[in-house]
C-alpha cells in the first residue's frame, strides 16, 4: 500500500467506500474554504510588499531636498511637491494597513 506520497492506487488497493451527502459537503466546504484561505494569504503577503515599497518611497521623499518628484497613479506620472507625494504615501499606507490588520 502507498504510504501517502502522492502515488495513484493500484486497482485492487482503491476503496469503495460510501460517503453521505452531509459528510460530501463538509469535505467541499472545508476545500472551499482553504482555497479561500491560501488566497487571503497571498493578498496579505502582496499588501505587505506593496507596504514595504511605500516605505521605502517615503524614506526617500524625506531625504530629498525640497524639490518636485513624480508621483505614480496606476499608469500615470503626476508631477508633485514632496509634501504632497509624502501626504499620499501616508494616505497609501493607512488604507491599505487597515486591510491587512
């Protein structure tokens, strides 16, 4: 008998066995649910990346000196002053930190 490695039953080693219908739909639910679970996981794991670089946005806008910088939108460039590309990361850190909390 295969010890659980991923190895497909030999014919005479499969198992007939009956499964409720109740019992069929904890097993789909419980598969539902875990998808579910590995997707919220790597969105977490996205947003903490995407977080990081906004971090690291703002380490640079405060080492800048005072001049404009272009700010991002999607796929747009916007020209704007430190201040205001600051305010926007912290706006961007603050929405997406209360998704991840």
């Amino acid at each position: 008998m295969p010890e659980g490695n991923g190895m497909i039953l030999a014919k005479e080693e499969e198992n007939d066995a009956e499964v409720r219908r109740e019992d069929q739909d904890k097993i789909n639910e419980f598969g539902r649910l875990n998808a579910r679970l590995y997707e919220v996981r790597d969105e977490i794991s996205s947003l903490k990346k995407l977080l990081e670089k906004i971090d690291d946005a703002s380490t640079e806008l405060m080492m800048g000196n005072g001049d404009r910088v272009m700010l991002r939108l999607g796929e747009a460039m916007f020209e704007a002053t430190e201040d205001e590309a600051t305010e926007f990361c912290e706006a961007e850190v603050e929405r997406h930190q209360e998704t991840v909390d």
